[in-house]
C-alpha cells in the first residue's frame, strides 16, 4: 500500500521572525541549546524531513537511562540526500512492540503489544498518535488482538480497518478505527485450521501476515503452519473478513511456510517469502475475483550453502523492476530483478551487515532500502543501483536493540 508523499506545511518550515534578531539574539541561543541537547534536530527538521519508526524488542529495563530497551519504539529522522539515521525519540512503555503500520493519512501509528511475546495470553494492538511537528507518540488505547504472537499489522487504504496476524494461535482478526485514530475492539475474527509436513514447525496453523490488495477489496493471509495463502473479501467500513467463495485460498508446495507476501506495483501479481524452504513464490493474482495461480518458485539462498537459514521478508521497487528476500542465518539480501512477466532472475546475493535480517523497508522514492537486523542489533541503510539493483552500504548502521519492524512517515 503506497502512502503519498506531503508537502512541507509551509507554517513549519518557515519563519516570521525577522532575520537581523534572529541573527543577533536567537541564534547563539539556539546553538547552545543544539550542543546540550541529546538529539541534534530541530522541530522544523523533523516536519519537513521523512521519519522512521523501529520497533525493538531489546533487553534490560523499559525505560532505562542506560539505553537499553525491553519493548520500545525508536523514531529517525532521514536525511534522503544521504541516507543517514539521525536518533529523535524513544517511545517506552508499549509493551514488546513486534510489527507496527502507519494510517494512510500519516496520523497515527498501530503496534503489537505484548507483556510475553507468543504466551498464553491474548496480546494487544496499541493506537498512537503522531504530534505533527515532533513525530513524538502518544498513546491512545489498545484493544486485544484476540491471538498469541500478533506478529503483522496491515491498515487498508481508507483507515477504517487494523487487521492482524496472530501466528502462536493461528489466527487473523479486524479492528474498526475510531475517527481519533483510536481503536475498537475487534469485529472479524478466524480461527484458521490444518497443519502441513513439517514435524516441529507445522503442527498447526501459524498465521504470520495478512495484506490487503491494491483495491481494497480483498485479504490475503499468509499462514506457515498450513502452507497456504488463504483469501478473504474485506468489508473496511465494517471490519469484517469472510472466506472468498471463488478460491478459499492458495496452496504452495508442503514445507514451504509461507511467511509473508507483497503485491507487485500493478497489482497483478503476489509475491510469497516461504520461510522453511528459502524460496520466494511468484502468483498471478486475478482483481475481480482474488484468485491466485502459482507461477514459479525460486530460492533465495547459493546453491552451495549447506546451513541453517530461514527466510523473513520481502519488498518490492515502487518501479517494480527489482524485488529483495531477506535471509536469517545466511545473513544476506537476495537481490532479484522482475521481467516482463513478472517472473524473478536472481541478480546477486549481499551481505545483510548483521544478524537475522528480520524486516526490510524501501523509500518511496526507490533510492534506499533499510534493514532490520534482530540479532545484530542495527538498522542498515543500502543505497539501491536503479540500473542493476545491487545494494550499496552507506554511513553507519543505526543502533537498535533487537530490531523487529521499520515503518516510514512522509513529512
């Protein structure tokens, strides 16, 4: 779901002081205060620049002096000519923070909350708002997520509607939206059932996305345990999800595990990270009807890696040339270009520069990708080559503890 760049509120990012007192009296206030303040940034900076939000997962206690995080939500300001991570905020207190998404009208911010990540208990989905000037959250509410292990947020286009993916329990719920951007409590909810082949991995279903199609009219639900995508029409003004009477849904090979997917920019075809086997599956996706029809599956690992790995995620070049698979254990990026007919050609396998890359991100502008990597405790920013699509490492990587989640804000 592609969110629209903003202008910059000319009010923010003007000033109506006169230019001789600021020169002479604001500005060498101003400096000291830059030079003692933890975060080189102004407001006015942070309004006209893009922001990105990393959830952590982390270690130690919320809320410590020391830095260290057990469940918070750090905030950057990005600097798009460079590519540079400046530190701005750390939200605490929200709980452990997996998988976040932002309203398409850039006010609000949705985040798994969890005291114990995957326990017996029923998890949460916490609304915040974001302050237009600082970026700074405030929480709203939280509502259940009505799962264990809430490990994907998805919003659809019209903001009416939070669905999630709980993957210990195997299931998919719809939130509604209040217009304050806060939540009620969920009105669709399914239990997904079956298993698959894998003895440890796929005794049961595992939800672990859902994804709403370009139209606004369909969900797509990826669940590992049960090696399917399972298609539900949407209903967003009233939060509800209900089986698709034409295909249920998809099937891929038996120890695939469908982790998560991602329509291409023409909204014809969906691409499928399969997590157990370290491949990525290409579907046509008919519009009118939500049907999915394999295509091809390709790996995303060397031929000649003989260790552990599994796959986590998946994006794609607004352009739709080039599409990037994330690799935990390996510890790289598989880089493929798109032809034509929308089938994959590896280009290159790189380096992810940390441990277990967990999540990827690509700008609006197709210039950058962003990589979370969980156990290397650092956020990576690539240069993206717009000819051969291969990744170029630029500054250094942000320090993240435990980083699960990366979500972009337009300013």
């Amino acid at each position: 779901m592609m969110i629209p760049e903003q202008n910059c509120v000319p009010s923010r990012c003007q000033n109506s002081i006169p230019l001789g007192y600021m020169r002479r009296f604001l500005l060498p206030i101003f400096s000291l205060f830059l030079m003692n303040s933890p975060f080189n940034t102004s407001a006015s900076d942070v309004a006209c620049e893009p922001v990105v939000f990393v959830s952590a997962f982390g270690s130690g206690d919320d809320g410590a002096d020391d830095g260290a995080d057990d469940g918070a939500i750090h905030s950057f300001r990005f600097e798009t000519q460079s590519g540079t991570l400046e530190p701005l905020h750390r939200t605490t207190g929200t709980g452990l923070p997996f998988f976040m998404v932002i309203s398409p009208n850039q006010r609000f911010l949705y985040a798994s909350d969890a005291e114990q990540f995957g326990g017996d208990k029923d998890e949460f989905i916490a609304a915040y708002a974001i302050a237009d000037d600082t970026a700074e959250l405030t929480r709203l509410n939280r509502q259940s997520s009505r799962g264990s292990a809430s490990c994907y947020l998805e919003i659809d286009a019209t903001g009416k509607s939070v669905l999630v993916a709980n993957y210990a329990t195997g299931s998919v719920a719809a939130l509604p939206v209040h217009e304050d951007g806060s939540l009620e409590a969920a009105t669709a909810f399914i239990q997904h059932e079956g298993s698959s082949v894998d003895p440890q991995r796929q005794t049961g279903p595992f939800a672990h996305c859902i994804v709403t199609s370009p139209d606004n009219r369909f969900a797509l639900a990826a669940d590992l345990g049960i090696d399917q995508v399972l298609i539900y029409r949407l209903d967003a003004a009233a939060s509800q999800l209900v089986k698709s009477d034409v295909q249920p849904f998809a099937s891929l090979p038996p120890g695939s595990g469908p982790r998560h997917l991602i329509f291409d920019p023409s909204g014809q075809r969906v691409y499928v990270v399969n997590e157990l086997t370290s491949t990525v599956a290409l579907f046509a996706y008919t519009a009118d009807t939500g049907r999915l029809t394999l295509q091809q599956t390709i790996p995303t690992l060397p031929e000649n890696f003989s260790g552990a790995s599994k796959c986590a995620d998946l994006k794609i070049t607004p352009d739709g040339q080039f599409l990037y698979a994330s690799n935990r254990g390996h510890d790289s990026i598989a880089i493929y270009r798109i032809d034509a007919d929308g089938r994959l050609s590896l280009v290159g396998i790189e380096p992810s520069l940390g441990g277990s890359p967990q999540n990827l991100l690509i700008t609006p502008d197709g210039r950058w990708l962003l990589c979370a990597n969980m156990t290397g405790s650092n956020v990576v920013v690539f240069q993206i080559d717009s000819k051969s699509g291969k990744l170029i490492a630029k500054g250094n990587p942000a320090s993240v503890p435990t980083p699960t989640c990366i979500s972009w804000l337009p300013r």
